[in-house]
C-alpha cells in the first residue's frame, strides 16, 4: 500500500559532537548582568518609568482615555443595572454565610466595587461578596463569637452587643487579608497563584458548595441550629440538624422549594435561550419582591413564626479601626482567604480578559483587592473577591468595562440609602433558597471525578483530596490538605517518571519509545535511553535502577565480577596452572583470594598479563562474568531541564560505571546552561570527556556505528536504514 504523498525535507550535514559544532559555530557573546546592575534598573526613575508606574496602579487612566462614550456607555448602564440587582441580592443573601446582619452584605456591594474601579486590570469581573470568602470568614466568626456561649477574651469585645462584636470579627479579618494581599502585590508575588491548579480550586470550590449547602439548610428548614467551626464541623451541624427535623417551619420550606423551583428553571431558559435574550430575565429580583410583598401581606412572621431580615440600617456608619487582637486570633485563616479570594478573581478575570483581547497584571489585581478590602474593611465590609453567576451576568448583559460595576455599586448604594425598608419583611429562608440555587454551577463539578479518573489518575488524587479535605476539617485546613496533595503529586511525577528505551523509525532521523511502534530499528549492541525530567537529588537513584534495568546488567557488579576474575587469572598465570586455547584460559583452579571492595570498584587493570582477555569468551570454569552485549549507551536529555549538585555525582558515577567496562557513553540534547555547569562544577576529567555530548541522538548514533563498523560486533554502518 503506498503512502499519500507528504511534505518532506532533505538536510545534508556532518555529524557533529558538542565539540565539533562549537569550533565550527561561534558562539556569541552575552554579558551577564549582576545582582547589582537589576538593582539599578529596579530603583532607575525617569519621566517615562513615572507615567507607567501611575498608569500601572491606576489603569482607569488607560482605558479612560479611549473610553468609547456612544458605543459603550449605553451598554455599561444596562449591565450596570442588571447586575446590581442582583449583587443586592447576593449581598443580603451571602451575610448568612458569614453569621452576620444582612444589612452588612449591602456594604460590601459598595465600597470594594468603587476601589476597584479605580485599580482594578480586569473589564468585566463583578467584585463583591463571593459565597466561598463568606464562608471562611463565617468560621472565624462562629469560633471567636459562637452561638452559645461567651465570645472570646478580647479586649475589643467590651461593652458591644453580639451582633457588632461579630461585625468587628469580619471587619478585622478582612483588614487583615487585605494587608496581606496588598504585601503580596507590592511584593511583586503574584505568581503564587500558580501553585493552586485548576484541579485543586475545583475540588476546594466543590467542598465549599457543599459547606453552603449545609450552612443554609437551617434558613431553607426554619430551625434553630447554633454555628459550628472547625474540623468535622459539617459532621456536628448536620447532626442538629437532623435532632431537630420534625421541628421543621413549613411555610419556610414550601417558600424555599417554590423559589428554588422556579428560579432554577428560569435560570436554565435563559441559558438555553441566551442569545435570543437582550438581558438575562432577573428572576431572583422578581421572585424576592413577589416574597417581600406576600410575606408583608400575609404576616408571615406572627402568623407562621417565619424568621425575617427585620429591621434594615438606613445609611452607612461610621469608619471603625481594625481589632489587633482578633487580627493575631484570625491569622492563620486570613491567608487562606487572601490566596483563594484572589485565586478565583484571577482565574475569572483571565478567562474574560481572554475573551475579549486584553492584558491583565496578577500583581496590580493584588494591589487593586488588598486596597479594596483594607478600605472596605474599615466600613464594616468583609473580603471581596467576585462571583461567577454575577460577573457572568455583567458580561453576558453588555458590559464593556468597570463603569458597569461602578453603576451596580450606585444601586446597592441607592437600597442602602433609601430602599432598605423594603426589604424589611423578607424571609431568611428565600435568602437561603437563592444561595442553594446558585450552587448549581459548583455542585457540577462533581463530575470532574469521573473524567479526572478516566485521563489522569494523580489530578484526580488531587481533586479528591482537596475536597474530602476541605468538607470534614474545614475550608482553610482542607486548601492546606490540598495543597501539600499537589505538591506531593508533583514530586511523584518527577521523582519517578516514565523512563524509556528508544529505536530509530526507519527512513528518519526519528527516535521514539521501542515499545510504542511495531516497524521500528534498534541498533545492535546500543542502548539509546531517555529520562522525561529534571535530574535531581530525590530521583538521581531511581535513574540509575532504571538505566540498570534498561541495559539489562549492573555495571558495577560487571566491574567487580571482572576484577575478580583478573586476579584469579594472575594468579593462575604466576602459578603455572593454565594453559591457551582459542578461547582463552581454562583452569580448574578454585582459588578465590580476598578481595578488597574499593580495590574492585576501579577501573581493570590487564597490564602484565601475556594474553587478551575477551570478556564476552569462554574463562576458567570456575570463573564467571556477566556477559555484555552493549557495546555503547546514548542517554538522551532533551527532557532534563536542570542537574542539582547531588544528581551531577551521582550522574558522574553511573557515567563511569559503564566506561569502565567498556561501555562507551554518549549524552545528547544536553541543554546548554547544564553543559556550562558540568564545566563550572569540573564533572569532565580523564574518563569522562567533552567529545561524549552530541547535539542529537541521531548524530550520536551515526557516530557510534561508524566507530563499529568495522568490528565483529555490532552493526555494520551499510546494514542500517538510517
């Protein structure tokens, strides 16, 4: 059967070694700079540093000034509009999550929108309230100021009511987290997202979905159920819960099944009927005023005992100073709340930015949120992040930049001010019903497992762990589960990669995994094996059983084995017990003299002796060695991105194993920086040279059959398809 025609490419070129391509390729010169010389260029300031620093920190100036008034504007009011219907919602809804006044979630629709329209990179993501933040800064303020019980001992607490020693908790929290992301972006660490996969954010958000569910049952249920924190908290929670099931408000219930029916179905035509939609129907906003109104017509509170938002604050309070000591309280869970707070912003923001053509700076976002939540903290807020149901709403409605997210900041602002009242007679439990419904999206990712188990199995440990992690010990020890799960994968995939022996496809100049292909040429007497990772300290050994394994013999057993032997024939020479054949020495000598280990580990010592020694021949009979057929190793390193210094030893050792038993050793693809410190760190010496690196595995071998052509073993160079 012939082959369809193909592009195909003809390179005639000598064969080169490391060596030889430098003398005939000059290298140019690079003049490294010192830790010194970056130091200036970091603290260098001229007119045109100054413009991009202000710039940077205030990117509203950048896209401002090409702010398209007519095309735009029109489309920011209306995504504005929409979506600060519904931040309203979610912030007065997501104060449950954190055990605080629902007042308070309208507060923290305001103030960090208004920062971040000023610092913010990203065009499109909705900040505010984020269910998974709410929740984490709720256990802070279950454990400091429980249910049942007195709060804690802090001097802050004296002399306010639960309700305001709960406000200061989240206020001081959320300082706190703010500091820290401001630190980190100032700090230029941005990067430090990359350490959390998509993998593990999945499975932390996963559990957290799981937590909300749990937290809002007692509104969906109408019962009393304390708030609970720490390990195995979701256990104790849904205890009570179940306690008290056959003490179940019925009104609640009815409302939240009702509510959660119709807005989970509206919620699903639009999504299916979104590109036939101006704007999204805001069925939330409509099915909370028809609540409101029966709820108020029909004094659901006196006459169902139904649990209502009550009385609303009309207006903001005054600024409050951050309480030191539940700040040092608070600390350990701050920073998990600063990493996933902007882990999700980012990742949402990226997705957008994406989409829509844009740049945006991980540092700058830092700076934008810490500023953001120090700011919003100081006003009785609690940490912001965004929401995906709200951004996606914000974007989906028109929304071109930030001016949309200031517009939905106006309108929590308008309820705050005027038309709180209205939202006075609210049942908790349809707050609760809005929450549950809009976990749909995160509950989904629960079938991740099944797709994760199909392709990866380490990721799919890794989602797990994260998740069963975060739902029994909490949200904070569950993303450090997560995290040491991951870390340890990563480990696992370098430190025990997939190592293999490769052979030439015919015709090419291609090597590949002898395995992986049924039409494919090995050369006899060589060993081409290739490492898919870093060499370093922790898997320096594990490469050196599977080099073993690959060759099929220990070339150090090999060497001693020989030793021996030599000693032996010495011995049987100076004796007279021998005599030659065409093989060889035979003797039936059982000599055996002692032997010294390090004396057996250098190389073989055959001056003196009258005879060739042919190791692959027949010996005395009371002489074995192992017989090797490999007559040169080609160690691929394309894939090795770095040596540490205990893996440059050990490599160094394994290199002179095989030299001395004869075995000629190559390394190709060796990435220049490493082949500079190999130099810097002296690993060349008298046994191991500079003509052993090649550019490639294929001039390598070229180079080795060559070499072999004319001897017994091995392949002739005409026998070859190469």
């Amino acid at each position: 059967m012939l082959r369809p025609a193909s592009k195909q490419y003809v390179v005639s070129r000598p064969v080169y070694s490391e060596e030889s391509f430098a003398e005939e390729h000059e290298k140019s010169y690079r003049q490294r700079r010192t830790m010194l010389d970056h130091v200036k260029q970091y603290f260098r300031c001229d007119s045109r540093r100054v413009k991009n620093a202000l710039i940077s920190l205030l990117p509203v100036i950048g896209w401002m000034k090409i702010y398209p008034v007519k095309e735009w504007l029109l489309s920011d009011i209306v995504s504005g509009l929409s979506t600060g219907l519904v931040a309203v919602l979610q912030g007065l809804a997501y104060c449950l999550l954190a055990n605080l006044p629902p007042w308070y979630g309208l507060f923290s629709a305001f103030f960090p929108v208004v920062i971040y329209f000023f610092l913010g990179t990203s065009r499109h993501i909705s900040v505010g309230p984020f269910p998974v933040l709410c929740l984490m800064i709720g256990s802070v303020v279950t454990r400091l100021v429980p249910d049942d019980g007195p709060p804690a001992n802090i001097t802050g607490f004296e002399g306010l009511e639960r309700e305001q020693q709960r406000v200061l908790v989240a206020s001081s929290v959320t300082f706190l987290v703010g500091l820290m992301q401001l630190a980190m972006g100032l700090l230029q660490v941005g990067f430090v997202v990359t350490y959390l996969s998509d993998t593990l954010v999945s499975g932390f958000t996963a559990a957290a979905a799981v937590h909300i569910l749990v937290s809002q049952l007692k509104f969906v249920l109408g019962l009393q159920v304390p708030g609970i924190s720490g390990p195995l908290s979701i256990v104790y929670t849904l205890e009570k819960i179940f306690v008290q099931i056959t003490s179940t408000n019925i009104c609640d219930l009815l409302m939240s099944i009702i509510i959660m029916a119709v807005v989970f179905i509206v919620k699903e035509l639009n999504d299916k009927y979104k590109s036939r939609l101006p704007v999204p129907v805001p069925i939330e906003v409509i099915m909370t005023v028809i609540a409101c109104g029966v709820s108020y017509g029909f004094n659901f509170e006196k006459r169902f005992n139904v649990d209502i938002v009550g009385k609303m604050v009309r207006g903001y309070e005054s600024p409050i100073a951050p309480s030191v000591e539940i700040m040092k309280e608070g600390a350990v869970e701050a920073f998990p709340i600063a990493i996933v707070g902007f882990a999700v912003a980012f990742s949402v923001a990226k997705v957008y930015s994406i989409k829509h053509d844009y740049t945006i700076d991980g540092n700058q976002e830092l700076i934008a949120f810490g500023v953001s939540n120090i700011f919003g903290a100081s006003f009785r807020c609690f940490a912001a992040s965004t929401a995906l149901s709200r951004t996606a709403i914000q974007e989906s409605s028109g929304g071109k930049t930030q001016v949309a997210g200031l517009i939905s900041a106006m309108m929590a602002m308008i309820v705050t001010l005027a038309l709180g009242f209205l939202l006075e007679p609210l049942p908790r439990s349809v707050l609760g019903a809005l929450v549950i419904v809009n976990l749909k999206g995160m509950l989904m990712q629960f079938r991740e497992i099944l797709y994760l188990g199909r392709r990866d199995v380490p990721d799919c440990v890794v989602w797990v762990g994260t998740c069963v992690g975060s739902i029994l010990l909490g949200l904070d020890l569950g993303l450090a589960v997560g995290l040491g799960i991951e870390l340890l994968t990563v480990v696992f995939r370098t430190q025990f990669p997939r190592c293999c022996v490769l052979a030439n496809i015919p015709d090419t100049d291609l090597y590949r995994d002898r395995k992986d292909y049924q039409h494919i040429f090995e050369p006899e007497g060589i060993k081409i094996f290739r490492i898919p990772s870093p060499i370093f300290f922790a898997n320096i050994e594990f490469f050196r059983k599977k080099l073993i394994d690959a060759v099929g013999f220990n070339p150090l057993r090999v060497l001693r084995k020989r030793n021996k032997a030599l000693r032996k024939l010495r011995k049987l020479w100076k004796e007279g017990n021998h005599h030659m054949t065409e093989k060889g020495v035979t003797s039936e000598s059982d000599d055996d003299p002692d032997t010294n280990t390090e004396e057996l580990d250098r190389p073989s010592d055959i001056t003196g002796l009258p005879f060739h020694v042919d190791w692959n021949a027949d010996l005395p009979t009371n002489i074995g060695v192992p017989r090797v057929d490999v007559h040169s190793l080609v160690l691929d390193f394309s894939a090795v991105s770095f040596l540490d210094i205990s893996a440059l030893k050990g490599l160094k050792m394994a290199i002179k194993e095989f030299i001395r038993i004869h075995v000629d050793v190559y390394v190709t693809s060796c990435d220049l920086n490493i082949l500079e410190k190999l130099h810097n760190c002296f690993f060349f010496d008298d046994e191991i040279v500079t003509s052993m690196f090649f550019p490639t595995v294929h001039d390598a071998v070229l180079h080795v059959l060559q070499k072999h052509k004319n001897k017994n073993r091995g392949v002739s160079f005409n026998q070859t398809k190469m």
